[in-house]
C-alpha cells in the first residue's frame, strides 16, 4: 500500500469512528428532508381537502333550491343555478344530471364545454349612481378628434339604433331560431352552447355593470338580472317607452322597441336588460380628454369635492384617417389583475368594436348597417372537464427545497473550520497527512454523506407522491442534485479558509441558507419570471443557480399537473427560457473554480493551517531571478545582524558548536546526527522600501520590538534530548516552526535525517513526532482510537500498531481508560495522551512543546520516565520553563535569547560554567542595613546585590567563588553576628534556573540600552 493509500485509509477510518460516536447527530441530519418532505405532504393534502366539493366542479341539477335555506320553500331547477347572492341554497343535487346549464360561473370553469358559447363584446358600463350626472340615467362616452366636427360625427355613428327584423341578413327568426338546411345556428344552440352573438347582427350593443370576467364559457352579464344595458343613440329609450332604471325581459324590449314579430320567445336568453342612452361628449385635445377622466375619478377631487364621474369609455380618433383607422381607447383599469391573482379579460374588444364600426360608416359606408369591421362575438376556446389541483409541493417547493438540500452546508463548513480552529489540521500535517490525502478523504466523505441525504430526499418525496418528485424526470433529478453537491461541497472548501471560528461559521452558513431562499423566492422568481437575461449572473452565487434549477422543476410539475401531464422530461431542456442547462454549466464550472480557489486562499489567509504564502507564489517558477536578488539582499541584513551581534559576545561553547557543525557541513552528513542546523535563518521583506528585515514580534508595554531569529547553529544527534529554554519571544517557537518545515527559512538550511528541510516534507513528517503545547485531541474519540490514527499515519500495521498502541498506552498509564473519550479526560491525562500520541510510530525525530505542563508531581515523575525510555534512538528537542524538568530530561541545553543561541552544553557544564558563585541572602535589623552591605562587601568586594527589600533589611547577594568559599562564608557570619543583628541568612550553590534568569536580565538589559 502506497504512502498515500495509507493515509487515506487512516483518515477515512478516523471520519468514520468520529461518525459513528455522532451517530444521533447524524440521524438528526439525515432526517431533515424526511421531516420537510413529511410538512409538504400534509400541507398538499390539506390543501386537496380544502378544494374539493360542490364549488370546485362542474354544476349540477339543484332539485331543492330553497329561499333562506326553508325546506318548505323550495323548487326545482330545469335550469340555471341557485344564486346564494339572492338568498338561495340549494339543499340537494342530481349528481347524474351536471352540466354547464346548472353551472354558476364559478363552477362553470370546471364543466367539460366541446363547444364554447359565442357571446357578444360587451363593454364596462357604469352603474347608474356612478355616471355623469348632468347625463343621468344616461351612459356617457367620451371623444377627441383632429378636429371638434369630426370627433361630433365620429361620436354620434359610436353607438347606432338596431337594425330592422325585414332588412338584417337572416331576418329576425333567422337569427333567432336558426336555418336547419343551412346548417345556420340559432341564438340558442345544441346542447349548453349560446349563440348571443347573433344579438350583435341586428346591431345591439350590449354594456354591463358587472365585473369583469375571466373566461368566456360563462359571460356574467347574462347571468344577472338589473347588470345588462342595451346601449342606444340618445333619448331612444323615452321613445320606445322604456324607463331606463327598470330592467324587462329580453322579449319585453324587443316588443317595445318594434316593429319586430318574435317568432318563438323560448329561443331568447332569459335574461334582463336595461333600456341605456348614451350621451356622446366631446374634447377639443387628449389633454382635455385626460382631464375629464381624471376627474371623473372619486379621489381625484378636482373641484374640491369627491365627485364620481364614469365614462362607459372614450376614444381618441387624431390618427385616423380615410384611409386608416387608428384610435386610442381609454377603459377602466382599476378591473386589472394583480400579481397574484387570475388574468381577467376585460371588456376592451366591445370598445374597440364601436370605435370601428364608427370609422367604417364615417369614412367608408355609412349606409352599411353591419360593417365589415363588426366584432360579432368573443368566446374561449373548447376544454374538456376538470377540476381544481393546485400543487402545492411545486408551488412552494423550489423555496422549502434551497433549505432542505443547502442544509448540509453548515455542517461540511463547521467540521472544515473546526479542525483549523482546534489545530487538528495541523496536528495531523505534522504527523504525515497530506494536503492532497485530506481533501480527497474529506470530500469523500462529504460527497457519500450528501448522496445518501438526497437520496434520503428523493425516496421520501417520491413514497408520498409529491408530484415535483414524481413528474419529473428521476434522471434529470439525479444530475441535477449531483452537480449541486459537487458546487456546494467545493463552495464550502473554499468558504472555510475565511473563518477562524466554527461558531461564527456555523451561522454565517445558516443565514446564508435561509436568506438565499427567501431572496430567490421573493425576489428572483419575479425576475426569472420576467425572463430577465442578467438573472444569469445573479445565477453564479451558487443558492440562486440550485433556487433556478429547483424553480424550472416546480414549474414543469405544476404544469404537468394542470395538464394531468408529465413534468420536465430531457426534450424540454432546450425549451425557450428553460434555464437548466445553463444552471448545470455553472455547477460544473463553479465545482472546478471553488476547489482551485479554495487551495489557493488556504495557502494565502492564515487560519491555522500551517504558513501564510504571498498572493503570487505560484509565480515564483517563473521568478527565480527575482528571488535570487532577494536572497542577496536577505544575505547582507543578515550579515548586518550577525555584525550588529558581533562575534565578541558569542559564548566559547556556542561557538564550538558552530565549528562542529561546520565541519559536518564540509565533511558531509553524519551519521549520527539526526538533525542538523547551519545559519538558520527567517528574514521577512520590510516595509521600508524593500529591504529585508530579520524577524520580529512587537514589542510588550510600548517597548521596542524584538528580534526573533538571528541565528541557529546546532547539531542533534540521535538518542539525545535537546532542551531550548528562553523566555518568552525569544524566538523558540519561530525556530520550532521552521524545523516542522511550518516556516521557510530566508538563509541557512537544515538536515532532518539527511533529507533536507523544505525538499522532502511528506519524508520528513512520516519521521517526526509532535507534541504541541496545547493539548489537539478529537473529544468523541478514545485514548486508542487516537494512536491508531496516528500509528497508521506513520505507516503501521495489524499487530505492529496494535502492540505499539498497547505499549504508549501502558507508559503513559493510560491503558486503563484506554476506551474512554478524550473528552472526559482531565488535563493531566490529555497531556499524557499527547506525549504517547508524539512517540507514536516510532518517529526518529521529536519535538515536545512544554509536556509536563498541568500534570501533578506523580504524574510528571512518569512522564519523564516514558520521556527518558523513548528518547532512545531518537533525537528529542524539548522546549520547557522547568530548570528540574530540563536536567532530568535533557542531555544537552541550548539557551535562547534575543533570536541566537547564548550557551549550550550539559546542565551541569552550564552551571558550572556560568554559575560561579555563591547565592547569598541576609536579614538584619532595619537599623542595620547599611552594616550588612559593608559586611558583604567585605567579605566579597566583588560582589553583586541583585535583590534589596527597603526598610525590611532584607537583601540578596551573588558572591564570586574566587572571593570566598563556603566555608568561609559560615565563618564571616558567625562573626558578624558579634556586631549586627542577623535575624536569617542562607548562602546556596547557583542553580540552572539562576542562569537562566541571569541571561534573561542580561538580554533586556542589552536591548533597552538599544
């Protein structure tokens, strides 16, 4: 098994135990499409129950239609409907006898009609309280010409009398009863069907009161007694002695208006009419014309007052001609639907057709009686029957499913950001894990854990039968939610290098879910509707292209339900403003430009991932000139550091060790030595025009900044532990990164095992072991699930690694609890875990930052001995600020100061070297603090107080041993105490930790002098 191979199989493995122990988390998860599947479900079915009944289908026969619901005033109905807006209900249907004929117009949309009714074009008229009221009870119109004369003309042929029985075409029971050897309809026809557009070939203009209509099956205005006017030339209805506030029969007017013999009354629609004069009104232009409308309108108060003035219409003729008609009609648009609500047709064609009939008999024929520009009638086109299905699931589905199918992304950003946070990723780096290994495994996962949620989504939807799963195409579906999670898993990679904290990640993914939604919902369905062509790049935020893609599917079911058809199939992928194939284009795209992105902003946004890069390194190929010249310059500052430094303050010991490494360099790598440093060197470009600078960390307090890294020569061999104390900024953990190859280095190089640093990384960190200073530990799994991720990142295998976990988990005496979840550890057995997690796979190098640090004395005596046992064979670099813990572990000890090394050697040569003298602390009597500086003085003359306590005569001394000795020491007190008070005295050997603190002094001292 490949190096490769095996890393994956070690973080596949690891992904699927931190699973499991989140299993409820994850069935959580899996459940969300079940549960907004299951809501939608119940919501269409409540919706089916709500439209079904007697008002959503076809009319039937009413044999008990009863006034004010009064069983003992009931009638039965031959035809017609009971009307509830009379005070009728009907109590009891033929359910055998439906059809259009028992039909209100409400429930005549749902009866099957092979042939249409043939109505006339009636026009919007006024009720009569609404008119003009120097013209009431007369209608009034309205029109402007070129000309006052001609719009007088035009004016008065808008509306003309009817024409007589003996000279129409057909003659009056032509038209009324029809011609059977012809194969002429009569004005009432087979079946349901009405032919009362044979009332327009004897000229009758019809208006109506009523609202306007949205189809033609049913006209509403035949329907309702006291809404139908005929509408006549001025003062006719007086003529013909008909009050035009009282509505007759059809018959009635017809026998009023004579001389017209009706041949058979049964044949005429039973319907009331109202006998209308019409009063034409004329402006002089369109402005005045406006005006008057404008006016007539009850909030317009023009004068002052609300004064109501409706025009049956009003036409403005200046671009017609003789030989061209050409007019502008003026209707009353307050009838408009809205945007959500049915399309109405309104009663413009009956307008139009006045208009025409009045420019044909004023232009061409005005002894025509039916021009040839007449609109006879309007009907709607045949249907067969139907009834009510709105699909709820396709209606609202594309906004519920951009929640349901986003929901994932939460959860993939919160576990990438999450180990960025926490410095697992880094962790796992450091012990051997790939860049490439980690985002293969992770996407993996990720895409097996998005299919089974939408396969979840799709099984569910379909169990149900919600028609936006059931119409459309499985095939289709399938691409289009395979391509989505491809775009959405590369979308959360490259979001994730945004964020440092999960939390803050978490919830900007779940407000990015939700307001996507609700956006594309409100907002571009209304664009995408429109067919906007710029909806397409809106489409590139990848919500709004899964919105489009889910919104083209809820569409083509709702559809297919209307037309008890199947929804989108792959031919209706190239429909005219079908926009799926681009939205698969863009999830293509995006899926490649994501991931490449995502790589690229890891390398340049520092989150916890390893080593900021500059914006264009993936340039530097190409401009390895350029970098040469900025190695010169890196060169000369640091030749300028190592001046500044001077070789002067360079300790014997450090500088041997440069020598012994310099000698490895020329003579080639050593055997024996495991890791290597030569000049080791971080320079970062400046801000001052260029130039390099060694680096820095800001200064404490307002102070100067300090130099990090100057330089670091040593060499470590293997079975060696390798302290490195310094205070804190001196530079350790720059040093610690660039040997974890976390940090480039400017200058010098460094051998891991012979391999050099920055060449072979993957190479190096299959041999090194990590312990960081803060505990980085998954807290759903064990202490042995741990090292067998780590042990099979190092490569091992079967009884190898199972023997090697048993084994670091005995030493650090943790086998007990082997099982338990690194969560519920205490601090002090974190630590433990992390030390055994270090030598895990036997690493030949490693670096343990502060292991000791929160454990218990007992605890800290056992780590030791694992650290002691370990050691062997390997090279071991230890950072700590326990003196005792450096001299028990550590074979040699490198102090670091101010970025360089200031002394190195043994703990016992250290102190022994830098130690020489005594530490001396003497209490007297307040009075007697100057006798006891003379009295130490005397007996050292050099040395030096390195603590006084004022007015307490406390003080501390350090005294040469080439002054006194111990000995001589206990003598001069014992004296002293004949001539002052000596209340407490002690004098000590120096320990480790007084040259430490001794060389710490020395560097601040050193840099506030510069």
């Amino acid at each position: 098994m490949t190096t490769w191979r095996k890393q994956a199989n070690s973080l596949l493995r690891k992904s699927l135990v931190y699973q499991k122990r989140s299993i409820c988390t994850n069935i959580c998860l899996l459940s969300a499409p079940i549960v907004f599947t299951i809501i939608l479900f119940v919501m269409q079915r409540v919706i089916d129950s709500l439209l079904s009944g007697v008002d959503y289908e076809c009319g039937c026969q009413c044999i008990q239609c009863c006034y004010n619901s009064n069983p003992n005033n009931c009638t039965v109905l031959d035809s017609g409907f009971c009307n509830s807006d009379d005070g009728y209900s009907c109590l009891e249907f033929n359910t055998s006898n439906c059809a259009l004929s028992y039909s209100s117009p409400t429930n005549a949309a749902f009866c099957a009609i092979p042939n249409p009714s043939n109505w006339p074009a009636l026009t919007s008229t006024p009720e009569p309280e609404w008119r003009v009221g120097s013209d009431f009870p007369a209608t009034s119109l309205l029109v402007t010409a070129v000309t006052s004369s001609i719009a007088s003309s035009l004016g008065a042929l808008l509306v003309n009398q009817l024409i007589p029985a003996a000279s129409s075409l057909f003659g009056l029971a032509g038209i009324f009863l029809g011609d059977e050897a012809t194969g002429r309809p009569g004005l009432t026809g087979a079946g349901d069907k009405t032919n009362a557009y044979l009332l327009s070939e004897i000229g009758m203009q019809l208006g109506s009161s009523q609202d306007p209509i949205l189809t033609y099956y049913i006209e509403s205005a035949f329907t309702t007694a006291n809404q139908t006017y005929v509408l006549l030339p001025a003062s006719t209805c007086e003529s013909i002695g008909l009050n035009q506030t009282q509505a007759v029969t059809l018959t009635a007017f017809f026998e009023a208006y004579g001389p017209m013999t009706i041949p058979n009354t049964t044949a005429l629609p039973a319907v009331m009419v109202v006998c209308t004069d019409t009063v034409v009104t004329t402006e002089v232009n369109v402005t005045a014309l406006d005006n008057t409308l404008y006016c007539g309108y009850n909030q317009a108060r023009c004068n002052g007052t609300s004064i109501t003035s409706q025009f049956t219409g009003a036409w403005d003729f200046k671009d017609s001609t003789t030989s061209s008609f050409s007019t502008t009609v003026y209707y009353n648009g307050t009838y408009e639907s809205s945007n959500n609500e049915p399309v109405r047709l309104l009663r413009i064609p009956g307008l139009v057709n006045m208009a025409a009939k009045a420019w044909f008999r004023s232009y061409i024929d005005a002894s025509s009686e039916v021009p040839p520009t007449s609109l006879l009638g309007v009907m709607s086109m045949p249907k067969p029957a139907n009834k009510v299905s709105l699909d709820f699931s396709s209606l609202l589905g594309p906004l519920f499913y951009c929640w349901v199918v986003q929901l994932l992304f939460p959860t993939f950003l919160q576990q990438l950001v999450y180990e960025k946070e926490k410095r697992l990723r880094m962790m796992m780096k450091m012990h051997g894990l790939g860049d490439s290994a980690y985002w293969a495994v992770t996407y993996a996962w990720f895409l097996m854990l998005y299919i089974t949620y939408i396969a979840i989504f799709i099984i569910v939807g379909s169990a149900v039968r919600l028609n936006f799963f059931v119409k459309t195409n499985y095939g289709i579906q399938i691409v289009f939610y395979l391509l989505q999670g491809f775009c959405m898993i590369a979308f959360a990679f490259m979001m994730s290098s945004f964020f440092t904290s999960a939390l803050t990640a978490v919830t900007f993914a779940y407000l990015y879910v939700f307001a996507s939604g609700l956006i594309g919902s409100l907002l571009l369905q209304v664009f995408i509707n429109q067919n906007q062509l710029w909806v397409f790049f809106i489409e590139w935020i990848p919500a709004f292209s899964l919105y489009r893609g889910l919104a083209e599917i809820g569409a083509y079911a709702f559809r297919g339900v209307y037309r008890d058809d199947a929804g989108m199939q792959w031919s209706d992928l190239t429909d005219t403003g079908n926009g799926m194939l681009p939205v698969w284009g863009i999830f293509i795209v995006e899926s490649v430009l994501f991931m490449v992105l995502g790589w690229y902003f890891e390398q340049v946004i520092s989150t916890g991932n390893g080593v900021r890069r500059r914006p264009l390194f993936f340039l530097d190929r190409w401009l390895k000139p350029k970098a040469a010249d900025m190695s010169s310059e890196a060169h000369a500052s640091a030749i300028t550091v190592k001046e500044t430094v001077g070789d002067s303050d360079e300790m014997v010991d450090v500088a041997a060790e440069k020598r012994r490494v310099e000698e490895m360099v020329l003579a080639g790598h050593d055997e024996n030595a495991s890791i290597v440093c030569h000049d080791l060197q971080k320079i970062f470009p400046g801000q001052d025009g260029g130039k390099p600078k060694v680096a820095v960390f800001p200064g404490q307090d307002g102070g100067k900044p300090k130099v990090a890294v100057r330089s670091l020569t040593l060499a470590i061999e293997r079975g060696e532990c390798f302290g490195l104390l310094g205070p804190n900024g001196a530079g350790k953990s720059t040093a610690i990164n660039m040997l974890t190859g976390f940090l480039e280095a400017t200058e010098g190089t460094a051998l891991v095992e012979g391999i050099k640093l920055g060449e072979n990384m993957q190479s190096i960190y299959k041999m090194m072991g990590v312990c960081p200073q803060h505990d980085l530990l998954w807290e759903q799994l064990t202490a042995e699930e741990h090292l067998l991720f780590y042990g099979r990142l190092k490569g091992m295998e079967k009884e190898d690694l199972a023997a090697a976990v048993t084994e670091g988990l005995q030493g650090v005496n943790l086998l007990t609890v082997r099982n338990k979840p690194a969560g519920k550890f205490s601090g002090g057995m974190k630590r433990r875990l992390s030390v055994a997690i270090s030598f895990i796979g036997k690493p030949k190098v490693v670096y343990l930052d502060e292991p000791s640090t929160g454990l218990d004395p007992a605890s800290r005596r056992q780590l030791w001995n694992v650290v002691k046992k370990e050691k062997q064979g390997r090279a071991c670099i230890l950072t700590t600020h326990s003196m005792e813990e450096a001299e028990v572990l550590c074979d040699r000890l490198g102090i670091f100061v101010d970025g360089r090394l200031v002394c190195i050697g043994a703990p016992k040569e250290i102190t022994s070297r830098y130690a020489g003298y005594l530490v001396f602390t003497i209490t007297v009597a307040p009075s007697d603090e100057e006798l006891a500086r003379e009295f130490v003085k005397g007996i050292s003359p050099n040395s030096t107080q390195t603590y006084a306590l004022a007015g307490a005569g406390t003080s501390k001394h350090e005294l040469p041993t080439s002054d006194i000795t111990l000995s001589g020491v206990f003598d001069a007190v014992s004296a002293a105490k004949q001539r002052m008070t000596i209340i407490d005295w002690g004098v000590a050997n120096a320990t480790l930790e007084e040259v430490f603190i001794k060389f710490a002094r020395a560097s601040n001292m050193t840099m506030s002098q510069e």
